[in-house]
C-alpha cells in the first residue's frame, strides 16, 4: 500500500504538458472579461512558442478552431482578440514547417472569409484597418485553400501594410507578419495591379535602407518568385532588375555564418534555430525559382555556391537542410537555362559526388542526386544548347569525367544498381533503369 500511495504521489507531482496547460487555458476564455482575455491569450500564445511539432499537431485540429467560432458566435470572444491568439497560432505554424488542413474545415474558416468582405467594403478609420490587416493575415496564414475574391482583398491589403517605412520595432514586426502572411498565397493567378508595384517598392526599399527583417525580406522575394509560375514576363524583373541571384547568394552567405552548424537542433539557441529555418526557407525558394526561371545571368554561379555551402555546413547535423540544398541543386540541373559550367564552377558537381561517398544515404538523397546526374549527362548530350559550342563542351564533359573518376563514382553507380528498380518504383518518375543514363561519357 505504501508503495501504491508513493508512486501515486509521483504522478500527482508530474508538471502537466503543454496541450493540457493550453486546454486547461483555452477552456477558461469564455468565462472572462475582454481584458482577462487578452492576458490569456498572451500565456496561451507563449505556450503556442514552445510547443514542439506533435504538441502542435495534437491541439490545432478543426474541433478546436470550431470551437473557438462557436464563442465568437455566443459572444463569448471577441473577434480582435480571437485573432491575437489565431495570428499566432498561424505565425508559428509557418515558423515550425508544421502543415495544418484542420483550418480549411472549420466553420471558423467560414466566418472569417466573411467577415473580410464586410469589413473590405466599410468606410474604414484607422483601427478598422487594422482589424482587416490582422483578418487577412490570419486567413492566410490558416489556410491552405484560397479563392480569388478573398486574395484580390488580401493581397493589396497587406501589401499596403508592409510598406510602411517606420523603423520601430513594432511596425518591423508587423511588417514581417504581413509579408509572412503573404508568402503563404502559392501559385494563384493574379492581375499584375494588384502585386507588381508593391512589391517591388518593398524589395528596392529594403536594398537601400535595411529596413526589414530577415524574415520578412525572404518572405518578399517568396511571395514575387511564386508568381512566376503564371506570368512568366516576371523573370526580368526578378533576375534583371532586382537582382535575385546576387540577393540570395548574399542573404544565404551571411545566414551561413551566423549557425553554429556542429550544434545539434536541441543544442542551438533560439536565435540559432530561426537562423536555420531561414536557410530551409531560402533553399526551398531558391527550389521553387529554378523550376520556373526562363532566364539565365552571372549571378548564378554565385547562387550555386552559396548553395554549396550550406550543404557542406550541414551535412553532418541537418540533415534535412542538406536534403534540400540536393533538391534545388537537381532542379537546376534540369533547366535549360542553366549552363552546366555554372554548375561546375558553383561547385555543385563537387558537393553531389561528395554526397555519394557517404557510408549510408536516405532513399529521397540517393534519389535526388541519382536524377541529378541523369540530368547533367544529358544536358552533356544534348544538341540543342547553341550557347555552348562543341569545343567547350567536350572540355567541360571531360573536367566532370575526371571528378567522377576522383570520386570513383562508376563504382558507386554500380554498388547502387540493384536499388535502381526500387528507387524508380517509390519515386514514380526518372530513376532510369540504365547504369549508363548516370554518367557523362566522354
């Protein structure tokens, strides 16, 4: 018995989780005055902070976010501070890499986009500006699954708040929530009027005066790079004019160098950490342009680079960023506009071929710098390429032969033959059965 009583002591004396600590919380909002409410919701939003990916994972499902409708709807919470908890919640989803549908199924989903149309269509003072810029982040940073009359309201909405030149700390962090929010808005069709002066203001703004933060400056540049996948005339402006390469290249080089990459993740402090997840951030755009750029300038060998950089950085102990620098480098390589040299003197071949010489490869590695390779043997092949005359290319073909040669990447290939059909048959697409396809013959 005595036994019995002390481990139920234990127990008793355990600290509760976080979920437990948010519900215990979130439950008790209802029940409290407006201004009781807002110092609430800051412990809830600290609690939201620290919460790791399956805390996340396990708090934020639709029942909840119905939840939360159901008080607004009983007038239970207002709705300016609903969204002082719900921008945090969609803040530090993005800032985690957490994504969450449970939002697009809710009713609260619903309320919201209504509520945006009403307040876009009021004659508004200052605060009600506020309240819609705070909706429409929270809306986007939320959703998944946008329309075109909500994003033809949240776009020019939050981009007219994130030019604002003020360099207090707290427009910063507005500014950064803006922009953040609007990074969100992938792939969607959009006029030009309703993005294209803005954004660019914004960028040329910052060039000049510094005056956002990390975040907020790559989330500018996310935002403009997935825009062109449906208007293509983009690439000048974005390559040309604003000078992406070189920005990129530059914003990677310095946040390279401020990580301590030999830190494992729960070694690392938390500036260390944002650090990181801009890097990831980055390399996943940088991913994403190379996908759609129809354009090619000297800023690329450098953006390589940097690129090669970071993989080497944290190959022993981020794996997955070093996952995505392969990711884009294997973009790269597929797109015509990219010469094979930049490729070369960026030191991408180099970093590919020392990925291969690891004792143990995940399959989505192995893969990707397979595909790589098929993509460099045939751009090496291939006739079309008028930029490149015969004589350069031969010397080209031989410096990379030579490199695999170094590495003894033949053998390598080989040693790999007999995962050729499982990687082809996981991936769906261009693991290619013939050893042959993964050189540069000569």
């Amino acid at each position: 018995m005595e036994m019995c009583d002390e481990d139920k002591s234990d127990d008793d004396s355990q600290e509760p989780s976080l979920a437990d600590k948010f519900s215990k919380l979130f439950d008790q909002l209802e029940h409290c005055s407006e201004d009781e409410q807002k110092q609430k919701i800051e412990e809830l939003n600290r609690l939201i902070e620290e919460m790791n990916k399956e805390e996340f994972e396990s708090i934020f499902k639709t029942v909840l976010f119905n939840k939360m409708d159901k008080m607004i709807e009983e007038n239970k919470v207002t709705m300016k501070n609903a969204v002082l908890l719900l921008k945090r919640i969609g803040y530090c989803q993005m800032l985690k890499n957490i994504l969450l549908y449970s939002f697009d199924y809710s009713s609260l989903n619903k309320r919201m986009r209504e509520v945006i149309i009403d307040e876009n269509e009021k004659n508004k003072e200052e605060e009600e500006e506020r309240l819609l810029v705070d909706l429409c982040e929270c809306y986007l940073l939320l959703s998944n699954r946008f329309d075109m009359k909500l994003l033809s309201i949240c776009v020019p909405c939050l981009l007219k708040d994130a030019m604002r030149k003020e360099e207090s700390e707290e427009t910063q962090k507005e500014v950064e929530m803006a922009l953040l929010a609007l990074s969100k808005a992938k792939y969607y069709r959009m006029k030009r009027e309703l993005y294209l002066n803005k954004i660019k203001a914004i960028i040329e703004y910052h060039k000049e005066h510094h005056n956002l933060t990390r975040l907020a400056y790559q989330s500018a540049w996310k935002f403009f790079i997935y825009r062109l996948d449906t208007d293509k005339s983009l690439n000048e402006v974005i390559l040309n004019e604003l000078h992406f390469g070189r920005e990129a290249a530059r914003e990677m080089e310095e946040l390279t160098r401020n990580v301590n990459w030999k830190k494992k993740e729960e070694e690392m402090s938390k500036e260390e950490a944002k650090e990181v997840l801009a890097i990831r951030r980055w390399i996943k755009t940088l991913e994403t342009y190379f996908l759609y750029c129809q354009l090619r300038n000297e800023e690329f060998v450098g953006l390589f680079s940097s690129i090669v950089q970071v993989s080497r950085a944290a190959r022993e102990n981020k794996r997955e960023i070093c996952f995505w620098c392969i990711c884009s480098l294997r973009s790269t390589a597929n797109n015509r506009n990219v010469r094979v040299e930049d490729l070369l003197k960026g030191g991408a071949i180099d970093v590919v071929l020392e990925e291969f010489q690891r004792q143990t490869l995940s399959d989505n590695i192995e893969f990707s710098l397979l595909v790589f390779f098929i993509n460099v043997s045939n751009r090496m092949e291939e006739n079309m390429d008028k930029k490149m005359e015969e004589m350069k290319r031969k010397a080209t073909k031989r410096v990379i032969y030579e490199k695999m040669e170094e590495k003894g990447y033949e053998d390598t290939i080989i040693s790999f033959h007999k995962m050729f059909y499982y990687l082809y048959r996981k991936y769906y697409c261009t693991a290619s059965l013939n050893i042959s396809d993964y050189l540069v013959n000569v």
